[in-house]
C-alpha cells in the first residue's frame, strides 16, 4: 500500500512539473490556438519600466502565455465548460435552435436590427452612391453595391427566441433596399436571390460550424457578376466553369467557429460539396478591389494611392456590403471619392465643366446653400460669420459662402483625409 501511494504521489508530481518541464525544453510542439488576438510581447524590464511599474503586469501577461500546456489546458477548459453546461466560450457566437448551427453575433444583431443606423444616415449614404454611381456613368464606369448573402438572413429560423424577441421593425439591409429602389441605384442582390432559392439549391450554401458561405456558394455570386459585366462590356468573360465536387474535406471557411471555440474534440458536419473548376480564356475588365491585384512593388493598399485617378481608371468598381458589417458599409468610399474629386473640381471654371462636373456642381451648391440656411437660422454661428466678413472686408453673402463651402469640404472628408 506504501508502495502504491508513493507512486501516485511521485505521478502526480510529475504531472505539476509538466507545465515546467514543458516551458524549458518545448517536449511537444502544440497546436496553437486558433481566433483573432494578439501575443503578449516580452516585455523590456529596467529601472524605468519598474519605477513606471509597467514591466511588472506586463512581464506576468507574457509569462503567463509562456505557461508550458497552456493551449492544451485552455481546450480542456473550454470543452468542459460547453459540454458539462452548454457555454459557447467565445463571446461573439451563437448557437442556433437547432443545436448544430452556429452564428457569429455580429451577423444576428445585424439581421434583428440592433446594429440600424437610422434612415437620416442611410438616406445620406444612398444620395451620395447615387451622385457618383451617375458621374462615372458618364465616364463608362460602373459602380455597383453589391450585398452578399448572410447566414441570419438564410436562416432566420434557427435564430434564438431571445435575439428575435428584440427585432426591430427594420434593419439596414432593409433600409438601403428601399433607399436604393427610390433613389434608382443600381445594385445587386445575392442576400434575396440566394434566400429565394434556399429550398431548390442543389448544394449545400452553409456548413453549420461556420458564418461564411461555401466556395460553392461565391462561384455561383461570381458566375452571375461575370453575365453582368458580360452585358456592360458585350465581351465575352473569362470564367470558371465547375467540372466536378468533392465531399471528403472541408475548406478553411466552412469550420471557423468551431475553430474559434478551441475545443479538444469536434463537432459533426454537414457535407460540403467543394467544387474544383477549369478555367476559359476571355476578356478580363479592370474591377477596383480593396487591395491591388496584381500586386504592385511596392504592395500597395488602395489608400496609398491617387483615389481618383485610380477609381476612374477602371471599368467595375464592386462596393460589396456584407451582413455583418452593413452598418460600416460603404467603409468611407463615397467621402473618399467626393474629397478627392472636390479637391479639383473647386478649382475649375464652368467654361471647363465635364458631363460629370455638371451633376456635381449641382448636389454640391445644393448641400452649400443648405449649410447657409443652417447659418441663418442659428444665431450665434450668424454672428460669426458676420464678424468674419466685416474683419476680411466682403460681403456678408461672399462670407456666407465661404464658410459654407468650407464646411461642406470638411463634412465630406474622412477620417485621416490629407487635402
């Protein structure tokens, strides 16, 4: 019996100094752990980094993450937690009332409405996307939205009876739906086109364990974009033509929230048919993605560039809206575009006015004489302005325009801007 327990007893000792063990000499290469976050750095520990006492908290975060078994333990955790309780150990997911679905919140509290911006910011975006969807039109260029389908709009009735039971009366896919129809923008639709087809789709659009659509699913979106742009161009397109499926694995994007979960074991699937493609030859047209392809040397982000220049050299430009962040949507594309389109125009004669000047001139005066009534009515800002005009010697309706188109041009500007 003596023997017995001093075996147990040296067990169990080495199973506390395996962490340690682990932390020295590295004895098994872990899998890391998957989801978004940053590794702690090693911190730079002197005299000033302890009087400051900013080394202290920062050497225990790193030291903590050095922790031999850590990921392991960290799986363990998570597996006991959800299957001992049912808790999802990530924040930003949801299970689906099915018990095999899941959702990233982000796409649910989009599709209930929590995330509405209100019509006043919407009836904005909308007239601004309408004004340059009209300028480039007069320059061949098609600028197009486009809304890819969300896994909350596709199954709604998996959603949870607590997040429906907050739906509002609207939301912003809605909104810009209405929005776009009485403004006459030109758009693309895959969220309704691929919802109508739901109970006909021949394959699979979602795996259950991830947020994103299946390859299956993008290739049928490109395929449509590219007989759309078959019509504007009339060239025949490249494409990609799907020869055959294979149901034996799964693509990176069909599993990322059970990935994020960080579980020891996994879950059960639907089959996701992965379709392999041949290539046809055809005319490939210029299309503005958020980065440059081909890659140019140096890479360069579509930021770094001239934006107007660039935007129109091509013949496509795709502002592509997804569920989960249509409440960033169209990430300061239209301020971008009017600020750098602005920062020339205002410097032209009407003698020099092209077809896309003439619309312009007319939303920009539009919104100055707006900002002047605004003025008017607001006395001390009246006041100001006046000052103004008596200290540069012009008239009270030359100061009233300055200072109204000035304000239109900061309105306009995004966030960083450089005029």
């Amino acid at each position: 019996m003596k023997t017995f327990k001093k075996i147990w007893f040296l067990v169990l000792l080495a199973v506390l100094f395996l962490p340690m063990m682990q932390t020295c000499f590295h004895l098994v290469d872990e899998k890391p752990l998957d989801g978004a976050y940053v590794p702690a750095q090693k911190p730079i520990v002197n005299a000033t980094t302890l009087y400051q006492e900013t080394a202290q908290d920062s050497l225990m975060n790193w030291c903590t993450e050095q922790t031999g078994f850590r990921n392991s333990m960290i799986r363990v955790n998570n597996q006991m937690l959800y299957s001992a309780f049912g808790k999802i150990p990530v924040t930003h997911l949801v299970k689906g009332k099915d018990g095999s679905n899941f959702f990233d919140k982000s796409y649910v509290n989009s599709f209930t409405g929590e995330t509405y911006m209100g019509e006043e910011t919407i009836e904005k975006n909308t007239q601004q996307l309408k004004l340059i969807q009209d300028m480039l039109g007069t320059k061949g260029i098609t600028l197009l939205p486009v809304f890819v389908v969300g896994k909350a709009s596709y199954f709604p009735e998996l959603i949870p009876n607590e997040y429906m039971a907050k739906r509002r009366e609207t939301n912003n896919y809605e909104g810009y739906l209405k929005a776009f129809a009485e403004k006459g923008v030109e758009m693309i639709d895959f969220n309704r086109w691929f919802c109508e087809r739901k109970d006909t789709e021949p394959h699979p659009l979602y795996c259950n364990l991830s947020s994103h659509w299946t390859v299956y699913g993008a290739s049928l979106a490109i395929d449509s974009l590219v007989n759309y742009m078959e019509s504007k161009t009339h060239k025949t397109q490249a494409r990609a033509v799907i020869t055959e499926f294979d149901s034996t694995y799964l693509m990176e994007q069909d599993d990322e929230l059970w990935r994020m979960m960080n579980l020891m074991f996994p879950f059960k699937h639907n089959t996701i048919d992965q379709p392999k493609f041949s290539f046809t030859d055809g005319y490939k047209p210029k299309v503005l993605n958020k980065t440059i392809y081909p890659k140019r040397t140096p890479i360069q982000n579509v930021e770094s560039i001239n934006y107007k220049q660039e935007i129109e050299n091509q013949e496509f430009i795709l502002l592509v809206c997804t569920e989960a962040t249509n409440s960033l949507w169209p990430y300061g594309f239209f301020e971008r575009y009017l600020s750098a389109y602005d920062n020339v125009f205002r410097y032209k004669q009407p003698e020099q006015y092209d077809a896309a000047d003439s619309l312009y001139v007319v939303f920009r005066n539009e919104k100055i004489e707006n900002i002047i009534q605004h003025i008017k009515e607001t006395p001390e800002w009246l006041e100001s302005v006046e000052q103004n005009a008596k200290e540069k010697g012009v008239s009270l309706e030359q100061s009233l325009w300055d200072v109204a188109e000035y304000t239109y041009r900061t309105n306009i500007e995004p966030k960083g801007f450089v005029r």
